[in-house]
C-alpha cells in the first residue's frame, strides 16, 4: 500500500512496596469497587480498620492464570495479561487478590533481597475524553518512591528529560524536548527496572486510555518476555465499542501474541448464590434471610459480584428500582457533612488528590472535612487512596455527581479548573481543566482552554486527545461573546486545526466537512493563512477520492508569492502526491523537484524527506528502478521527524511489495508500524503500515493472519482512501480462502465506492477492476469482467506494475470468453504486455499470461517466483488442461499436489475447485483403512497438529481460538481442514485418531 505522504491533573500515584507488605496504594479488594482490609493514613488522617472481604467466588481459573503468568515472569519469561470484563465484574477484586497472593509464593526476593516491586497507574475520564498521561503519572511516581529521583533519572538513561511531561519537577523541561519519545523513555524505564528485580505493573481502566498509555503496554508487552515483567491491565470491556482505539491495541497483541486474555464472565447460577450467602453471612446477617430471598437476591444480580454485593448489604431492606439509587444508597445515609464531602470529591473526578481539594474546600474547609471524610470511608462510599480520596466505584462517582446542585457544581468546577491552570504544566492538566471549566458552566475560560488542548496536542501525538477538545471547542464558540480574542484564533484556525486532527484519526467525511468551514471563513486579508487552509481541505479530499484536490493545491498555490518557500513547499509535494497516486509520473518527479527545491531553501528538513520520497516513488513507479537510492536517502534525511519516517517505512515497504521482495516488505512494514504505534500516531498512519504487513502475509501465505487483522481492522475505519485499499484487499482475501459469497456481497455493497475512488488513484482501480473481474468469472458474468479488465488497454491510466496485475486477471477473463465462443481480440492485451517488460516482475505475469491463454506451460509458472496464492491455482490449472488431454493419472498428481498446497495456506477457492475436478472426473483420492487417507496424505501442519490436540481435549473452536490466541474463525478454518485430511466427518473420530496416533 502506498502512503500518499500525509501533511487535567492525573491521578495520584498509589504508593509501591514489595512483596509481603501491604502496599499503600494497593489497588481495592473487591469487586472494582471495594476498599483494601486495611490501609496507611491520607492526607486528611488515618484510616479506620474495615472489616475482612469474605473469599473470592468464582474465579479460581481467572486466578489461576494471573499466579502462572507471574511464576514464569520469575523465570525470566515476563508477559502481558489483559483482564476485561463488564463493570463491576470483578477486575479490581481479582487483580488485589493476585497481589495480596504474591507473599505466599515461593522465589519472591531477588539475591540482594530487594523483593518484588508493585506498580499502579489508573487511566481516568476527563468527561470529554482520556485524561492525558493518567495511569503513566501514577507509574512514575511509584518508580520514583522505590528508587528516588536520582535512580530514576539514571535507570531512565539519557532520554530522561522526557519525563519531565508527567513529572516537571523531576527535571528541567527545556523547550526542545522530544515529548514524542515519552512512551520509549517510560517503558525502557520499566523495563530497566525489571533488569535488577521481579517487576509487577498493574494498569487499571485501560477503557480510559489515552494514545500515549496504549502505547507504552505495546512497547512492554514486546519487551516483557525477555524479563522479569508482568504487565497485568484491565479494562471495561462495556465501555470499548466497535471504533474505541483500545480494540486496535488489544488485537494487535493478540495477533502478536504477545498478551493473554482473561474475560471475567458472569457468575452461574451456583456461584451467585454462593457469594451472596457469604456476604450477607460475613455482615452477621445469615441467619435473617431464608434461601428463598437469598436465592432472589442472587437472581437480582445477574451474576455481577459488585450488584450482589451491594444487594447483600441491604438484603432485607427496601430495595432500589435502579442502580442508580442502589448506587445511592450508602451516600444517602451519610451525615450532611459527609454528603457535602462526597459530592466534593465527586466533582474532582475520578481521583481527588490533596492538593485539588485543598483548593476547592479551602484549609479551614479540609480540616473540617476529616470527620466526614473518616465517615464516608467507614461507610465504604470512598476510599483513602494515595494522597487522596476516590469512590468505591466508577459508577458511584457519576452517580453522586448528577447529585450536586447547580450552584454547588459551578463553585466546584471552578476552583478544580483554577487550581489547575494555577499549578498544572502537563497536557493533562490543560484538558482536565478545560473539562472543568465546561461543568462550571464558564464558556469563555472552558474554550481557551480546549482551544489550547487541540493546538497543542499535535506535536505529541495525541490524537484522541485533540479531537475531544477541538469537538468541545467548536461546541462552544458561539457561547463566547468576542470568540476570537478569548481562543486567540479565529474560528477558522480552530476548523483547520480540528480538521487536521480528525484526519488523523481516519474520521475523514467529519475531517473534511470541517476543512470546508474553515475554507469558506477564512479572512479576506490573509492569503496565506488560507492558503493552509486549502492545502488541509486538499489533503483531506484526496483522502476522500475527491478530485477537486489537485484544483484547491493550485489556488492556494496562487495566493503565495513565488519566494514564499516555506508555504509552497508543503503544496507542492501535496501536489507531487496526488500525480503519483494517478500514475501521471512524469508530472509527478518534476513537481516533486519543485517541492525539493523549496522545501531546501526554506530549510524545512521535513518537507525536503517527504518531497524526496514522492519523486522517489514516482521514478520507481515509471520504471526508473535508480529511485530506490533516493527512497532510502529519504528515510536517512527524514531523521527524527517521526511522521516523515512513518511515510518511508510505508512506501519503502510498498515498493518492496511490487517488486515481490515479500519477507523484505513485512519487515520495512512492521518496523514502521512499530516506531508508529510506540510515537501515539493516528490510525490514518498505523493503517497504512500495518496494511502493508498484512498484504505481505498474504503474498507470503499467512492467510489466516491477515484475515484477522482486517476482520478486526477494516470495520475501525471511516470511509477513506484507507478503507478503500483495506476493503479491496480484505474481499480478495477472502474470496480466495473460499467464502466466495461473502466475498461477492461486499464487493456489490462498496463497488460504487470503490470505483469512484479509483478515479484519482491507480492502485484503488487496478486492485478494484482485478477482483471484481475476478468475482465476475465466479458468477459466469463475462460480460462485466470484459469491461472491467480493459482498464489495462488504457494509456497512462497504470504504471507497470498494477497493469501486470490487472493482466494476468485479463488473461483468464480472454481464455474463458474464448472458451464460450465470444469474439475477443488477443493482441491488444499482449501489446500491453509488452509495455512492461522492464518491471522485474514482468517474467513470472509474463509466464502467468501466456499459460491462462494457452500460449506457455503451467510448468513455467510453478518455476517462476511469485506470491504465495501462485503454486496452488497454477497446480490446479495444470492439472486441469492435463485432464481436458486425458492424462488422469498426471491430472491427478497435480489436483491433489495442488489441494494440499492450497490447504497450507488456506486457500480454499482453489482447495475445493481442485477437489470438485477430482470428484467430477471420479479420481477421488485413495483411502486407506478404515477410510481414513494413508498417513503420508494426512500430515498437518504444525498448528494444525496443535489444533487437533484441543479437539482430542474436547474443547471447542471458542476455546481452541483462545487457548491459541487466533479468532473463532481460523480456528473453524483449521478443524475443517484437519477433518479433510484425516478423512473424518466428526470432531469425535479426529479425536479418536489422534489418541491412537499418540505414541
């Protein structure tokens, strides 16, 4: 896939200690939402000693899992365990389970007796998005209270100066500080840490991330299993939908491997009832209620331990008609003074540090408050956590904040902001208080601050960050008397800066939409700031297939006087892109020349690698393979620029795909993904690279692999040229592994579409026109193949590369039109042919066509170099044409050479069309005893084999696809074919086979 080159406080740290004493800030021990046994003292006085938590229920498997994880982090194997689950599942109560647990395994003290080190960081919720840095803050401090400020510092390695974003105390934050490297300096930190002692890092509500936290568990979990690491991470798996970037990470280690799932389901039946008798029975109440209304209180909570438990607690009382008023309930009962306090920290948000409150109940009012702070602790509605107070559960604290008063909440807010702005430095203080001023109902502090937010976040990556605020923002302007002196911009910047940011998320119609508003506002008397308007609405609809792009790049070219380098630069190479991109490569290097040249004499170092890679590109693309030296020069002078080595990676990793250097593509492409997804870039860019990785399997013959990434992919993504190429590639995809009708309804579902993208990018129509035909034949519609594959007789419409692929599709469209006696000119195609000659690919599509047509051997073909899909369909058309001459017994070889190797890599448009021969021609295959193929024809491949394991275990695809980490439907595609092999027709005689087969 080629890249058309692209133009609050957090919440305090919880205290760390090892194993074996009780951590200060040890996360809750019940479910998500319960306080510790016993607790330190906070700023605002001790803590009260609660009672013991009755035993966990239910999750002795979950437990089980977290305990193996951490012994084979002992052993120097570290990994990553993910725990998701609904709210008020149990996260919380079993990761505290697991830690309280540590003490009582064995190996826990390293030589120098040092022991095992706990992190906690918790993300947080601003109320219009990911407070910024949250759970990392947390982290740090953690880092900090066990090794000190100069440890840190010097386990941190030279980089260190980054941290200074989540701690600016801890060093000198200079100007020219690389922020963007934040997630590498964090997670090295860690990981030097793990170097000298068992490390246990704990991060909650991973739901509530922002770009950078995401990052930071990518970069550990490849790192953890070559330490002593264990990352354990939670997340409400209710709150992560369909387009939550959360998804893309969590599918990312599991493709990689690299992270183990544990779902926290529902309790049964049993287990509910079990809990809610050991509940009320601990709160000396089991002797009150008969097993009737036990059993209903069970019932009542659905299996959801935080509702049983708070059921149990009032068993016997009126019950709530909602959670909300169950939520309510213990805040209800609270003294005045204890209710004003809740309502307090409700409004600080998801944690209340000292500090925060200090300001907003001012220190006569802190000091009053510790008797009702003390009250709501012993009440179990807050808990004493860190240096200061959260609530027992995320949904008690939304719930006592719809309970503040109007007045009560606008006097709340505001000092929460004022404190803020006052003593905050981070990104993460601007949004939280931006989201303060906005709950405090001051429109004009609440927009400078969101304004603020969304200028800012782009230089450290932080997409999702950028566009919450700019969405509020924009929400606010016509709120704000004088809108433009209090943002400091008039609202067409802030359309631009917005427009720009939701393009980077991949939200591409909203992006552009925007980009529109801007254009159309900008002032009169500023040509070039709308000149950079144009250019963002230009990028944007190119994005969008629009071919109104090329006509806004040349008027905001116009507004700029000729030596206004730093201007036209950008344009420029914008323009170079969109002639790349529609194969007009000629246009393409000359204006990428003119881009070079200013772009030098600007200085803009930037510009001058972008600039270099689309000339580069366009030279290769027209034949010039001399531009591959200048593509890799682009990636030396794109230095740190993190964006203009992102657009290398992609296209030096797309070049290497046309010029069938696969393994050579997937690693250009995974290394570009991975410095990608570790800087917090947008989806637009991770989807271009990561695109690129799955094509790669695909040439390479992991199909299974690249279907789940777009299974899981494709569907994240707005309508974009990214979903374009996505989309086409995934239908292939899938046509050739055999779901033919899946395959034939998306593409009637997006042909439109993706034909009217393809009308300003070459890629996009030859792929489309390829596979269409190709779905075409498989309806028996010659009629549209024929027209579509013409798109290869068109002058200047593909460079050499897309018109072979489209050829050897043409090719077999030809011999099918002939075969049904339709008058169809040859020459024509092999003219066009002949036009490629030069493209170092050009031997094995050359071999391709002549076979289709009948003009060369399959032999050629199988003895020609090309992509993985190749061996298998060539097998099965050889073996076809040896039948049609009646060689069975040669036809016959080559039908069940070609079934095999297409079943190695799932191919199963050419597994069952060659089997259909086979049976068509009655040369079924040979069986042996009992039915079953001889052992020779029946050997798996090595996951096949680890699949048939399961089977004889009994577990099903489910538990097969999460035992191996692979989706639901690779596992069905490995029982299916494992069946065929071994000449079965049930799960059960595959497990009987192999426990006769086992030595």
């Amino acid at each position: 896939m080629t890249d058309p080159v692209t133009a609050a406080a957090a919440p305090a740290a919880d205290h760390v200690s090892p194993v074996g004493a009780t951590p200060a800030g040890a996360p809750p021990a019940w479910h998500d939402d319960e306080v510790p046994a016993t607790s330190t003292g906070s700023a605002l006085g001790p803590h009260p000693t609660l009672p013991s938590r009755p035993p966990m229920i239910g999750r002795e498997a979950d437990l089980a899992a977290l305990r193996d994880a951490f012994a084979a982090a002992l052993g120097g194997t570290g990994g990553t365990v993910v725990v998701g689950g609904e709210a008020g599942i149990g996260k919380t109560r079993l990761v505290a389970e697991f830690l309280t647990g540590l003490a009582g395994l064995t190996g826990l003290t390293d030589a120098a007796g040092a022991g095992t080190l706990v992190l906690h960081g918790q993300c947080a919720d601003s109320g219009s998005g990911p407070l910024p840095y949250a759970a990392l803050t947390g982290v740090l401090a953690d880092v900090l209270d066990a090794l000190g400020p100069e440890g840190t510092l010097e386990a941190a390695g030279p980089a260190a100066d980054a941290l200074g974003t989540l701690a600016p105390g801890l060093v000198e934050v200079r100007r020219d500080v690389d922020h963007g490297r934040l997630p590498e300096v964090l997670a090295d930190l860690v990981s030097a840490v793990s170097a000298t002692r068992p490390v246990v890092l704990v991060l909650e509500d991973l739901h509530w991330s922002d770009d950078v936290t995401r990052t930071v568990v990518a970069r550990l979990a490849r790192s953890a299993p070559r330490s002593t690491l264990l990352v354990v991470a939670t997340y409400r798996s209710d709150d992560v939908g369909r387009r939550h970037p959360l998804r893309t990470t969590l599918a990312e280690l599991e493709r990689s491997r690299l992270a183990a799932r544990v779902e926290l389901a529902r309790l049964d039946a049993a287990d509910a009832a079990r809990l809610v008798t050991t509940l009320v029975t601990t709160r000396g109440r089991g002797r009150e209620l008969p097993g009737p209304v036990l059993g209903e209180l069970a019932e009542r909570s659905e299996g959801v331990p935080f509702y049983a438990e708070e059921l149990a607690a009032f068993a016997g009382e009126a019950m709530p008609v909602s959670l909300r008023d169950l939520l309510l309930l213990r805040y209800s009962a609270l003294s005045d003074a204890a209710q004003t306090f809740c309502r307090t920290v409700a409004a600080a948000g998801p944690h209340a540090p000292h500090g925060l409150l200090t300001a907003m109940l001012g220190e006569d009012g802190l000091e009053d408050a510790e008797d009702a702070a003390r009250e709501a602790v012993e009440a179990h509605v807050l808990v004493a956590d860190g240096d200061g107070y959260r609530f027992r559960h995320a949904l008690m604290q939304e719930a006592v904040d719809h309970e503040l008063l109007p007045g009560e909440a606008r006097r709340l807010h505001a000092a929460c902001a004022r404190s803020l702005e006052e003593t905050g430095r981070t990104l993460a203080d601007a949004a939280a208080a931006a989201d303060h001023w906005w709950r405090a109902r001051v429109p004009d502090r609440a927009l400078a601050a969101a304004v603020q937010v969304v200028t800012s976040s782009e230089p450290d990556g932080a997409t999702s960050t950028a566009v919450a605020a700019g969405e509020r923002a924009l929400e606010l302007w016509d709120l704000v008397p004088d809108a433009d002196r209090v943002a400091g911009q008039h609202r067409a910047s802030l359309l631009r800066h917005v427009a720009a940011a939701l393009q980077d998320a991949a939200q591409v119609d909203r992006g552009a939409g925007l980009a529109r508003e801007a254009v159309a506002e900008w002032p009169a008397d500023d040509p070039a700031g709308r000149a950079q308007a144009l250019s963002t609405l230009a990028h944007i609809l190119g994005k969008a297939g629009d071919p109104a792009s090329d006509g806004l790049i040349d008027e905001a070219l116009a507004l700029l006087p000729a030596d206004d380098h730093a201007g036209r630069a950008p344009l420029l190479r914008l323009k170079a892109r969109n002639a790349m991109m529609d194969a007009r490569d000629v246009e393409a290097v000359a204006v990428a020349g003119e881009a070079l040249a200013a772009a030098r004499a600007a200085g803009d170092e930037k510009n001058f690698s972008l600039a270099l890679n689309m000339r580069a590109m366009s030279r290769i693309n027209g034949g010039d393979l001399d531009g591959l030296e200048e593509l890799e020069l682009s990636g030396v002078v794109a230095g740190d620029d993190w964006r203009a080595q992102c657009h290398y990676y992609t296209n030096a990793a797309d070049i290497r795909l046309k010029l069938g250097q696969y393994a050579a593509a997937e690693s250009l492409a995974e290394t570009g993904a991975r410095l990608a997804r570790a800087l917090g870039a947008g989806w637009a860019t991770r989807a271009m690279l990561e695109g690129n990785v799955a094509e790669a399997w695909i040439e390479l013959g992991r199909w299974a692999d690249a279907a789940d990434w777009y299974e899981r992919s494709v569907p994240l993504i707005d309508l974009s040229d990214y979903s374009v190429y996505l989309g086409e590639r995934w239908t292939w995809l899938t046509m050739w592994r055999g779901d033919v009708g899946a395959a034939q309804s998306r593409a009637l579902a997006h042909r439109a579409t993706w034909l009217r993208f393809g009308r300003v990018e070459e890629q996009i129509r030859a792929r489309v026109a390829g596979t269409l035909a190709e779905l075409a034949l498989l309806r028996d519609d010659l009629d549209d193949a024929l027209d579509l594959v013409s798109i290869a007789l068109e002058e200047g419409s593909l460079s050499s590369y897309y018109r072979l692929s489209v050829l050897a599709v043409a090719a077999r469209v030809l011999d099918r039109a002939r075969a049904a006696g339709r008058p169809v000119d040859v020459a024509p195609y092999r003219a066009a042919l002949a036009t490629c000659a030069s493209w170092p690919t050009y031997p094995t599509w050359a071999a391709v066509f002549a076979a289709e047509l009948g003009d060369g051997s399959w032999e050629a073909v199988l003895a020609a170099d090309g992509p993985a899909s190749l061996r298998p369909y060539a097998l099965f058309r050889d073996g076809g044409s040896l039948l049609a001459t009646g060689d069975r017994q040669a036809a016959r070889v080559r039908l069940e050479a070609a079934v095999e190797a297409a079943e190695a890599i799932g191919c199963g448009l050419v597994a069952d069309q060659a089997r259909a021969l086979l049976d068509g021609a009655g040369l079924g295959r040979v069986r042996g005893r009992g039915g079953r193929a001889p052992a020779a024809e029946r050997a798996l491949t090595e996951r096949e084999s680890q699949v048939l394991a399961l089977v004889a275990e009994g577990l099903t695809n489910g538990q097969i696809a999460e035992r191996l980490f692979i989706s639901r439907k690779t596992a069905s595609v490995h029982v299916s074919a494992i069946l065929r092999k071994l000449g079965v027709a049930s799960r059960t005689e595959a497990a009987v086979v192999a426990r006769s087969e086992t030595p």
